[in-house]
C-alpha cells in the first residue's frame, strides 16, 4: 500500500487481565510517534474487537480501539515496513508483525529521516 501526505493508522490493542498501558508506532522497528494527547487516542469503544476476541479480561475493554494522525512526509520516500509496539501493565512488550508499505511523497516533501 502506498501512503503520502498524513494518514490515519487505526486499530485495535489488547492485553488479557492486564490492559494496554502503551502503544508505539514503529518504522523499520525504530520508534515514529508516541501515543500521547499530541498525536493519539488509545481508548476508543471497539465493542466487536471485545466480542469477537473474548476480551472482556482487559481492563480496557470495551475501549480497546486507537487512531493517530501520522505525517509521512517526515520519512524517505521507498519500502518502508509499518508496525505497532504494545506494552501492558505487567511490563511485557510485544512488537506485532509490520506490514509493508510505500511511502510516495511529491518531489519535495519527503522528509530526511527513515
């Protein structure tokens, strides 16, 4: 999938018993933007994901779902892979699987840094 300009990441994070403390986005595995008040919400109703995922163990649940605001044009145009860091209350750390993407900036709006 090709991306420019600013995009929406949503999706949906869990931790059984424990609960999602945090979310990082990740670009080639290096940190790209922290979910804080600035750029994200963690916490939006994903009722389905609750459902479907027999997540009622997290404290979370039912707000379980995210969105960022991510502005490609801070990163080199090319193959880059997407991915999502998810840290829980108990400390663990789990990197989901990145999806590979394209990142396609006109001529003069790619930023300087992967």
């Amino acid at each position: 999938q090709t991306v420019s300009g600013t995009v929406d990441v949503k999706g949906w994070a869990l931790s059984r018993d424990f609960g999602v403390v945090s979310l990082q986005l990740m670009l080639d595995g290096k940190p790209v933007a922290g979910f804080d008040s600035d750029t994200a919400a963690y916490g939006i109703e994903r009722p389905d994901v609750v459902e479907v995922m027999s997540a009622g163990s997290d404290p979370n649940a039912p707000a379980l779902g995210f969105s960022l605001a991510w502005d490609t044009r801070t990163h080199t145009n090319g193959e880059h892979a997407l991915g999502l860091e998810v840290v829980s209350a108990s400390g663990s750390r789990l990197r989901l699987r990145p999806l590979p993407i394209i990142i396609g900036n006109p001529a003069g709006q790619a930023g300087p840094r992967q």
